[in-house]
C-alpha cells in the first residue's frame, strides 16, 4: 500500500518543521516566456528547504498556450520528490469529463493532490477518489469577496453552503476512498464562525501575503490536521529586493508562530 497524500505531506511538515505552501504562479505578462522555465526552477530550488508542498496554478500555464503546458510537464519530474505538489485547478464537470481530468493530473502530470469545484456534487468527485496516495482539496469558503455569494450563503435550516462540502468529505471517509480529502478555505475569511463549522479534515489556506489574510484567526480552533498556508505572488513578486529564500524562509517563521509549530 502506497502512502496516503495526508500522512506524505505531515511527514514534509515534520521534517521542515513549515506548512508553507509555496504557489508557482507565473505571469506571462510581466516575465519573458523563454524565462519563465528558469525562473521556476530557480524559486523551487531556493524555497524548497522551507516548502511543506508546491503548488502551481495550471491557469498561469494555460495562458502561455502550448508553451506553457510543456513547461509544466517539464518542470514536475524534476520537483524534489519529497514535496507534495498539489495542482491548481478547481475543476467541476460531469463524471465522464472528469474522469479525464483525473487521468491528466494524477496519472499524466503525476502531481500528488488537485482543487477541485465540488458544487455540481459528489458525483462529479467520484473520478478523482479512488486513486491511492492522493489527494484533493474541494472548494469550501473561498479568499475572495464573492464567496458570499454561493459558499457563505445561509440555508434554510441554518447550515451554510460550505457545510454541504464538509459532509461531502466526511462521505468520502465514510465510503473508504483511497484518495485524501480536504478543504481549501481562504485566510481572508476564515474566522471562528466558519471553522467550527466544518469537519477536522486538511485545509489549504490560501490569502496570505498579496491578499493580506491574518493567521491570527487559526489560532485555537481546535483542528487537528494540519493547516497548509499558500503563499504565491508574496514569494514570487512582491519585495524584489529579497530573494526568494528569505521571503519563503520568513512566511514559513510566521505560519510557524502562529500555528504554535
């Protein structure tokens, strides 16, 4: 039996004694193209000793056309093999669409875990969940302003939408699926209220650094499994007189301090 994603990335956390999650998230706007592949490896190499998981946004690579999906085919092989890489991708579609997007990122592309939209239902979950030794984090209570919207709205018997994931992810427990199932839920709204609110399962957080979120508000919520703190354009862009080392090297003290690592 292989090992799970969960137990692949607590033994990184371990190890690094950080639950940065570094965001590869280039910008073909502001960077040359024929740069972009040596200025990621150059941010992996030098992050990597402070990096719990990688996580490239396949929308950045997209943009870039043809060129930048072989970029990123070609860049993952040579990721160190003891960092999860979790892709970027928020996909939702009908099962069999799914099911080929599924067969692109785990077994293709060979990343460790995937985002995935889970508001068209479980159904549209299916394909990514039985595939050993991986993982997926599903759309809970975004970063952005517009989670109030669908994700924060109240039902009416007083749950919230978000809390219709939680119970996909404990159906996913409950079924015995071999992939990990968590949640992403974004730093700039993941106050007390929402927290308590949703199962103890793994959360990537994304919002610190460019998006301002406060760690603060983890503090004492009373999950167990262990938060992943996304940081992109904070390591990547902001703060060019810093290198890429020192700016991973501080958010990973932050997120230690906060997290009481």
């Amino acid at each position: 039996m292989s090992q799970s994603f969960t137990d692949k990335l607590a033994a990184r956390i371990k190890e690094t004694g950080s639950a940065l999650c570094v965001g590869l998230d280039p910008r073909p706007g502001m960077d040359d193209l024929e740069a972009i592949p040596a200025l990621l490896r150059k941010v992996v190499e030098e992050t990597a000793p402070y990096a719990a998981a990688f996580k490239p946004n396949i929308a950045y690579f997209e943009a870039m056309g043809l060129r930048g999906l072989e970029i990123l085919e070609d860049l993952l092989p040579d990721m160190p093999k003891d960092v999860p890489v979790v892709l970027d991708a928020k996909r939702g579609d009908i099962g069999e669409t799914q099911k080929y997007y599924a067969h692109a990122y785990f077994e293709r592309l060979g990343v460790d875990a995937v985002t995935l939209s889970p508001f068209m239902g479980y159904d549209t979950l299916e394909p990514f969940l039985n595939y050993e030794g991986k993982g997926v984090y599903l759309l809970a209570v975004t970063s952005n302003p517009g989670s109030a919207d669908v994700e924060r709205q109240e039902l009416a018997g007083g749950r919230r939408v978000f809390e219709l994931v939680g119970d996909m992810v404990l159906r996913s427990v409950r079924e015995g699926c071999k992939t990990s199932v968590g949640m992403v839920v974004g730093l700039t709204n993941a106050d007390s209220s929402i927290l308590e609110r949703i199962p103890d399962t793994p959360l990537l957080i994304p919002g610190l650094g460019a998006q301002g979120g406060d760690l603060s508000c983890l503090s004492g919520s009373g999950h167990v499994a262990p938060p992943l703190i996304n940081v992109s354009r904070g390591i990547m862009y902001q703060n060019p007189e810093l290198g890429f080392a020192e700016k991973a090297a501080g958010f990973a003290q932050r997120i230690r301090e906060a997290l009481n690592y």
